[in-house]
C-alpha cells in the first residue's frame, strides 16, 4: 500500500517506476546530497534527527489553528492582567493590543496562567523567526500580556513584582526571602512572572495561603522567554529589545535556577544548579532560615517536566551572542558580595542541562514513563546556607533517606501523569535543536561519582519510548499501512488508535469486546505507580515525538532483540501517529471537527498536541543570528541619520537667518511708510507685504492684503479637491486589491508600521460550537 504523500513524491510506488531511468537517478542523487547536507549542516556527531515530512506539517497546521482559538479571539478586558502603555514597552509593542491564553483544568481553571502565555509565546515566537507575520503580531500581543504579569500592576513608575507578593522583599534584590532577583526594571520589566490571574483566583487552592497568586512557575517563565528570544529574533534584534529579553533571562536564572548562590558541589567539583518549579519553592530551596521556601507546599520537591534543556542551551547562547558591556548591572553579586560574570550565567545553564538529565535517569523506567514528582534532599548544615556539597539525585523519586514524598497542583507523586507527560517532547526538542549536545550527558552514579558505564541522553530516553510501541504495541507504525483501521466504515489512512494504546495500557480487563492488558515497565523503582492513561491527548501525543531520534543501535528485551531502525522506518512511525486523527472535516462546512479517540480539542490536550506536532514536523529550530544584511542597513542607517542631522541643523540655521532678514524687512517696510507717508495701497508696499507673508506662514492671513485673498481662497479649495480625490483614488486601488486577492484581512491597531496583515482561513477559525472533537 502506498499512502498519498508517497505517491506524489513516488516513495515506495508505481509513480516512481513510471518515471524516465534519467529522472530516478537525479531525484536519488538529489535525496542523497540532501541527506548528506543535513549531516553536515548539523555539525554533529550524533545522527541527525528525523522528521515526519506532510503527513506531520499537516497536523501541525491543524493543531495549530485549533490552538490560536484560545487566544486570537479572547478578550482581555475581565482577566485581571494588568496592561502597560506604550510609553513603558520597547518600541515593537507600540499599538500592538495584548493577547492572553484562558486557561482550563485543575489548578489552572478559572484564570489565566503562565503556563499557557508561555505555550502560545513559545509557538508563535518560533513560527514568527521563520517568517510568519502574523506569528509575530499575535506573539507580540501575548508577551505584551506576560510584561504586564511581571510588573504585577498597571503602574510601570512601581517596582516590578516578579511573582512576588506585600509580604516578600524587593523582587530586584538577591539577598532577600525569595532568594534571587526575579524582575529587573527597565524598558518593559524582565523577569518572571506570577503564575496566575487575576491574583484573588488563589485564596481557595490548596497552598493554604491568606495572600492572593504569588511565586512563578518555572515552566511557564522558561517557554515564555523562549519565545521572547524568537521575537527578538523576528524583529531581528533590536537593541530595546534585546535589552529587555537579557534582563529577563537573568532574572529567570536567578529566581528559578538559583544563580548565583543555591547550588551543590559534586565530590569532582562540578557544581549542580537544580531547577526550582518556581520562584518560591522547590529545587534547592531550603526549608527554613532566611530563605525558606512559602507556606504551605513541599520541601526538595522537583518536577521533571519542567525540565527543558533546549531552552536552557538557547538561553545560554543568546546571552553569550548578544551580550553588551552595560548589561553587567543586571547581574546579582553574590551573597558576600562578589560580583558575577555572563561566564558565570552561561555556566549555570550548563549545570541545569547537567542535573536535570541526572535526575531524569534516575526518575523514568525503561519504558519512558516519568514522575510528576520526585525528590531532590540533598541539606546544608545550616538553612541559611545556600551552597554546599551534596548529590540531589542520592535518594531520588524519594524526598531523602527517609524515604518521603511530595506533590503538587493535584497530579500525584511517584507516577506518570499530567505533569510528566511533557517530558517526551521537551527532551525530543533537545535532540532536534542540539542533536550533538544531547548526546553528550555525563551520567554520575548516586554518590555524586561520574560513571561511564550509564549511558543515558535524550537519544536513549526517547528510544526507550520508540522500543515500547515496538515490543507492546498490536501493530507496526514503521510499516506503511501497519495501523491502518480495519472496521466497516473507517478512512483510508486512518491510524487506528487501540493497537497503539496497548504500549501504555494501565488497566488489566481481560473481558468485553476489547480486553486490555496492562503494558510492562510502566512502573518500576523509579516510577512506583501505575499514571493516567494514554487516552488522554496530553498523555499519548508527547510520546509520538520519539521517533525524531534515530533508532541506531540494537535494543535488548527480555526474550528479543530489536535491530536498527532505518530512517525510512522511523519517519513512517510518525506519519502512523499524524493519520491518528481525521481532519476532514476542520473547515467551515464541517464546524472544524477533529475526530479521533485522542484529538480533544480542549486547553491542555491542544497545548501538547500542536507542540508534539510542532516537533514532529520539524518547525522548532535553532534561534537565528542576527542578518548581516541588517548589520549593513543599521551601518548605512546611521550614516544617513547622522547626515540628515547635519542637513537639517543647517536648515534650521538658515532658517532662523531668514526669519531675522524677514523681521527686518517688515520693520524697514512699517518704518519707511510712517516716516515718508507713502500712499496706503502703493504698489511697492504691496509687493514687500506679499513677499513677507511667504516666508512667515504663521501671519499669512494678518498680511495677506483684502484684494488678494480672493486668489488664496481659490487656491485653498483647489487643494482640498486634490486630497478629495487622491484619497479616492487609494481607496478604489484597495477595493480592487481586495477583490483580487479574496483574503480576508486582519487589522492592526493605529501606530503598528504594517497596516494590514493577510489571513489565509488555513491560520485560525472562529469559535466552534464542538468544544471537544473526541
């Protein structure tokens, strides 16, 4: 069988037989210089990742425009996010109305949360570096919206909060309980943000707290800069923006990774900077003295998906990129006063990358599952201090020797679920941006001792996913056809989802007309118990993005070995996974239905299904450098600045000199008629009057003799019908315009240089009336 895309490009079918001998081998040599290419454009010596091609571009398209319905359309006047002017926001901003991301489900509902700013941030930033314009309008509307949960308030003239609250110090300095600067001012804040609003949503949650939403979360500050980054990047880096991203970043180190002061000393010396989930607890936050994390929430908590090292390489990079001598101020000194280096920021997200996939070894089971939560107890001897040796994966999924647990935002500890199911993609993302990074982790053993003999990366993770579909799933996705549907009545193509459940099926059922077996290696010392189930869209669509790793080594189960995959195989895997859903009907006639058992179209399903599939087509790439083509225009710019400067200062001189001639001519002519009693109306005054009134416009109608006026008068009018007529004309040209190109169009608010942006109906749709499509 060959599916449709194939027989287009004439992959595996009659079509490429048809074709001249000439035309096969130049389309073979064509492939083969294209892999070697990518080979080599990768600069790496890892394989480089592979891709699902149309079948997962089409999905993304999908499930990206399901997406952009959450926001494009929302109103923000009611949900408590505070706005800033203008005036307060670096010059991209300016006439950019603000976007915002309602939220859904859990401790999320009821408000707007950073975690899905910072999804939507990450997206659109991304898609606006590769050109998307409206990406770019509608990713500057939601950061203008996380700028405004920085600052907590309105009032750009107040210091920012940061996530912080009344009771916790200045969010600007390092020294004080939370521990870590978490906003700088500036141009627009930088910083994190509190997690939730309208700030009163929290009174009845579970921390027990009297004060409204404080604290970032980590997750949503980490996705949100990324895509700041992107912007940035989109607008091709201009200084006030930069300059407000750099300030972000630092402050995102500080308050949720530690920098400079929390970290712990391995026995090599390899200092180990853990990632909180926010800025007011978690990681290496102690439990008391004079940083203690908040009331009410575990201690040495950790949750590994929040963990995300490609965004940690990125941010690296740019501040190494992009760095200035004047952004040396933004960085905290430490504790005892040291100050710091843009070495020392760049370090720390190395040892990030470093502990995260150290603790993610020793929090996942064979299979790929993971623990929403695990433990990292690794106590100084006093609270008040925040470095010392230690190793936080010693007891890890447990919190210390004591053998204790924790959890948070209602999804449990020590099993596979809402919080975890991120993982799969964040690490799958790690391989597609940092193919030759990723495959270079060292593993230590629990003593804090490097041990070669671990081999473990974001490669080996996502392979353990790829061996579980392959060992346990009731069909095979590499081949085409494989998981094919075989009811009455079902689409060709369409991937039938029950074979595939069987890979991380959590419930025996041995009767009824589709009896389940519970998966192996689902559970082990790591993850001791059974998650949530793969039905769910935010469970099993992360899992589809290990197949962008190649499959290149042989794997060992009990009873089997699975050889190498070739890349054929795996990109086959993942046009499996984009025929899951059935997209024919996501049009207008068809009320945008999704259909298919795991393609719910509500908040948090769509979150990971637009992201996994933004991986699996390859849309999530490399931050861009900054265009020399652009460093050539800025040069020549201000070249033509500094010379229209000069031009107009000497205007403006001579301007001033011709006002003083004219002064003295008016005064030569007023004093030369009283002193020689000229006739009034002589011809010669008239024409030192008319001649005056041309170079003072501001007095034209004081000196304008009465029998002259008449000729002002029909030159006024005839320049009124001119501009009548001229702006007929572009109004006919644009009525025209829009007849031709038969795209709607989407206006932007006054004070945006691009007046018009075009939406194809491909992009976002109105609300449906289907809020969930299972």
């Amino acid at each position: 069988k060959v599916w449709p895309e194939h027989q287009e490009s004439g992959i595996g079918g009659a079509a490429a037989m048809q074709r001249p001998a000439a035309q096969r081998m130049i389309a073979l040599f064509v492939a083969a210089a294209a892999a070697a290419f990518a080979r080599a454009a990768s600069d790496s010596s890892a394989p480089p990742p592979i891709f699902g091609g149309e079948p997962a571009a089409k999905a993304f398209e999908v499930w990206l425009s399901n997406w952009r319905n959450f926001y494009a359309h929302a109103k923000v006047e009611d949900s408590g996010v505070p706005q800033l002017k203008d005036k307060d926001l670096p010059k991209a901003f300016h006439g950019v109305p603000p976007k915002i991301v309602p939220a859904a489900g859990g401790a999320a509902s009821g408000g707007v949360v950073s975690e899905g700013i910072g999804y939507a941030l990450m997206i659109e930033g991304m898609m606006a570096a590769q050109g998307d314009k409206w990406a770019l309008n509608l990713g500057l509307g939601l950061a203008r919206s996380w700028l405004g949960m920085v600052q907590g308030t309105s009032d750009a003239s107040e210091e920012p909060l940061g996530g912080a609250d009344d009771n916790d110090g200045s969010a600007s300095k390092v020294d004080v309980r939370p521990y870590g600067v978490s906003a700088i001012a500036g141009k627009g804040p930088g910083g994190v943000s509190t997690w939730k609003f309208p700030r009163k949503a929290c009174l009845a949650l579970s921390n027990h707290s009297p004060t409204p939403c404080h604290g970032s979360a980590t997750d949503g500050d980490e996705d949100a800069l990324l895509g700041m980054m992107y912007l940035a990047a989109a607008l091709d880096y201009p200084d006030d923006f930069v300059d407000l991203v750099a300030r972000s970043v630092v402050a995102f180190a500080s308050a949720d990774l530690g920098f400079p002061d929390m970290y712990r000393t391995l026995p090599d010396g390899q200092r180990i900077y853990v990632p909180k989930t926010g800025s007011q607890w978690g990681g290496l936050t102690p439990s008391g003295g004079k940083f203690k994390r908040e009331q009410g929430v575990p201690d040495w908590c950790y949750d590994p998906g929040y963990f995300s090292p490609a965004t940690y390489r990125t941010f690296r990079d740019f501040t190494q990129k992009h760095w200035r001598p004047e952004f040396d101020e933004y960085l905290p000194p430490t504790l005892d006063g040291k100050s710091t280096s843009v070495k020392d920021l760049a370090d720390t997200f190395d040892s990030a990358v470093l502990a995260g996939y150290n603790i993610l070894y020793y929090s996942s089971c064979k299979s790929g599952t993971v623990a929403n939560w695990v433990g990292v107890k690794a106590e100084c001897a006093h609270n008040d201090t925040l470095s010392c040796e230690g190793v936080p994966w010693a007891h890890t999924p447990y919190v210390g020797k004591e053998k204790g647990t924790c959890s948070a935002s209602g999804t449990h500890w020590g099993s596979f679920g809402a919080e975890a199911s991120r993982v799969p993609w964040r690490m799958a993302m790690d391989y597609s941006m940092y193919p030759d990074e990723s495959e270079k982790v060292k593993i230590y053993d629990r003593k804090g001792k490097a041990d070669p003999s671990i081999k473990f990366n974001a490669r080996y993770y996502l392979n353990r996913i790829a061996t579980q579909y392959k060992r346990v799933g009731k069909c095979d996705g590499g081949k085409v056809g494989g998981c094919d549907c075989d009811y009455g009545g079902c689409k060709e193509n369409f991937t039938q989802a029950f074979p595939l459940s069987a890979a991380f099926e959590t419930i025996d059922k041995p009767d009824g007309p589709a009896p389940t077996k519970k998966a192996p290696d689902l559970v082990c010392d790591n993850v001791p118990h059974y998650g949530q189930a793969w039905w769910a869209g935010f469970m099993s669509w992360p899992t589809f993005t290990a197949f962008v790793a190649p499959y290149v080594e042989s794997v060992e189960v009990p009873g089997k070995t699975f050889e190498p995959m070739s890349e054929e195989e795996s990109r086959t895997w993942l046009h499996t996974f984009s025929y899951i859903c059935d997209f024919d009907d996501f049009n207008a006639k068809g009320h945008y239905k999704i259909g298919g058992a795991v393609c719910q179209k509500t908040y948090f399903h769509a979150s990971q299904e637009v992201i996994s599939t933004m991986v699996m087509s390859g849309s999530m790439k490399r931050l861009p450098a900054k265009t020399e083509k652009n460093k050539e225009e800025k040069k020549q710019e201000k070249k033509e600045n500094n010379k229209e400067e000069k031009m107009k200062a000497k205007k403006e001189e001579k301007k001033e000199e011709k006002k003083e001639e004219n002064k003295e001519e008016k005064m030569k002519v007023v004093t030369d008629g009283k002193s020689e009693k000229q006739e009034k109306g002589s011809d010669q005054d008239k024409h030192m009057v008319m001649k005056a009134a041309q170079e003072d416009f501001s007095v034209q109608d004081r000196w304008v003799p009465k029998d002259c006026r008449a000729m002002v008068a029909i030159g006024g009018a005839m320049a009124f019908a001119g501009a009548l007529a001229a702006l007929a004309a572009v109004f006919v040209a644009k009525r025209r315009a829009a007849r031709r190109g038969g795209a709607a169009l989407l206006r932007v608010s006054p004070g945006m240089e691009t007046a018009s942006i075009a939406v194809t109906s491909k992009l976002v749709f109105p609300e449906d009336d289907d809020a969930d499509g299972s």
